[in-house]
C-alpha cells in the first residue's frame, strides 16, 4: 500500500525546535520523564507537543504495543503503554516515531505522550 507523503509549507507549517526548558512527565502521580533535552515540535494550529529523548524516560514503566498509526507529515508511529509501580496501565499513551520523514527528522529518538492523558509540565 502505497502512502501518501506530504511536505510541510505555509499552509500546514511543522517546526521542531529546542524547548529550552525541563520538561516532566507524571502519569497517576508517577514521574515518567524528566529531560533537559526536550523538542517542541509546532505543527500547523495543533497544540504544541514535546518530544522527550526515549533515554529521558522510565524504561521500567514502558510497555511497547503493537499499535501504530500514520500521518503523511511525519510517517509511521508506534506505541507504548505506561504500567506505574501500582499496576495501572494507560494503554497506548506514548507514541514515537523511529523512521521519521526528513522534514521531522530530529524528532528520531525521541517519545511523546498524550496530554490529555499525561501530566506534561514545562519549565
């Protein structure tokens, strides 16, 4: 099946920069990730995510899924669930993507978590 890639313009604008800050995680009142070396990654009107080298996170707590998605910006995403120490699990709360297009391409290495779901604080 044959995807359709798309290259970000002035009309869908993707940028990746530095965030410059600490960024934490906490999912249940459990610490996830703590990076100094964080990515905002800006695309288009959505909401600003951060991008959290996967060595900044808890491998203990991560369970990887066979979930994956598609987006024609980026490329292919997997996931991770997120089991905390008392046995929780938010299924399918971070995704990443390990072969991102070259537009994106510093986001490689890099995970993301849903915050809605996720305490995501900056700063």
């Amino acid at each position: 099946m044959d995807r359709a890639v798309k290259i970000p313009d002035a009309t869908h604008p993707i940028t990746v920069r530095p965030t410059g800050s600490r960024v934490t995680v906490r999912v249940g009142g459990v610490t996830v990730a703590e990076s100094d070396s964080a990515l905002s990654l800006a695309e288009s009107s959505y909401p600003v995510v951060q991008y959290i080298p996967l060595g900044d996170v808890d491998q203990s707590l991560l369970r990887r899924t066979d979930s994956h998605t598609y987006c024609p910006y980026k490329g292919e995403a997997s996931y991770y669930s997120v089991q905390t120490p008392d046995g929780a699990t938010e299924a399918d709360l971070i995704w990443t993507y390990e072969q991102p297009y070259d537009a994106v391409k510093e986001i490689a290495g890099h995970v993301a978590f849903y915050a809605n779901r996720a305490e995501v604080a900056v700063g």
